[in-house]
C-alpha cells in the first residue's frame, strides 16, 4: 500500500520551524491572558446566598488548571517539533537552509500575531 503523502526537507521544515512553534506560541498567548482575579468580578455588595466572592475558589481552580494543560501542552509540542526535526536529521531529511528560512517566517507570524492562514501564505 503506498502513501499519497509527500515528505521532503521542505514539509518537515514548515511542521518543526513554522507550524508547531506557531501553535505553541499560540497556546502561550492563550494562557497569558488568564489573569483574572477575585476583584475582577466577582465582588458582590451582598451575599444573595454566595460568598461575598461568589463563586471564586472554583473559578480559581479551573483557571489554574486551565493555566497549566495550556503550558504543558505548548511545552508538549515544542518538544515534539525537536524530536522529529532530530529524527529528520538522523535520516538525512533536513535543511539548514530551510529551516532557517522557516524560523524567520515563523518569528515574522509571531511578532505580528498572524492567525489567518491567507495572512502568512505571502511570507512563505
């Protein structure tokens, strides 16, 4: 059975240099903007059968938890992107060259907060 897939230094550059860093990059933005704290909110002028906080502590909890599968998962596919560009290394499908050209590209889709696919195709 033959595979329709086509893998070359080139295809294994965009997923270890521009897409799986952009996505991590992405889920480090995600969890920088969980910062919300009990005065941003939750603050009730009386008790209506709640903590004068509400329903914090569990808010609190989930945003935690929130924080922390969005970080490990980013540091997840960071490391992901290390192990196949060493396995393409190993097996001689990677380019210097071509990484390098997609790192730029990469940096350029993070400094600019680049999400609509249309937006990087040009850079490429």
């Amino acid at each position: 059975m033959f595979s329709a897939v086509s893998v070359d230094a080139d295809t294994i550059a965009r997923i270890t240099e521009l897409w799986l860093p952009s996505i991590a990059a992405d889920l480090r933005e995600a969890e920088s903007r969980l910062t919300v704290t009990s005065a941003d909110g939750f603050h009730r002028s009386t008790d209506v059968g709640l903590a004068p906080n509400g329903a914090w502590a569990e808010f609190n909890a989930l945003q935690s938890r929130t924080s922390s599968l969005l970080t490990g998962l980013s540091t997840d596919i960071e490391d992901a992107g290390t192990k196949l560009e060493d396995a393409a290394k190993l097996i001689g499908m990677a380019d210097e060259s071509i990484n390098q050209r997609y790192r730029a590209v990469e940096r350029q889709v993070e400094d600019r907060n680049l999400n609509d696919p249309d937006d990087v195709l040009p850079l490429l």
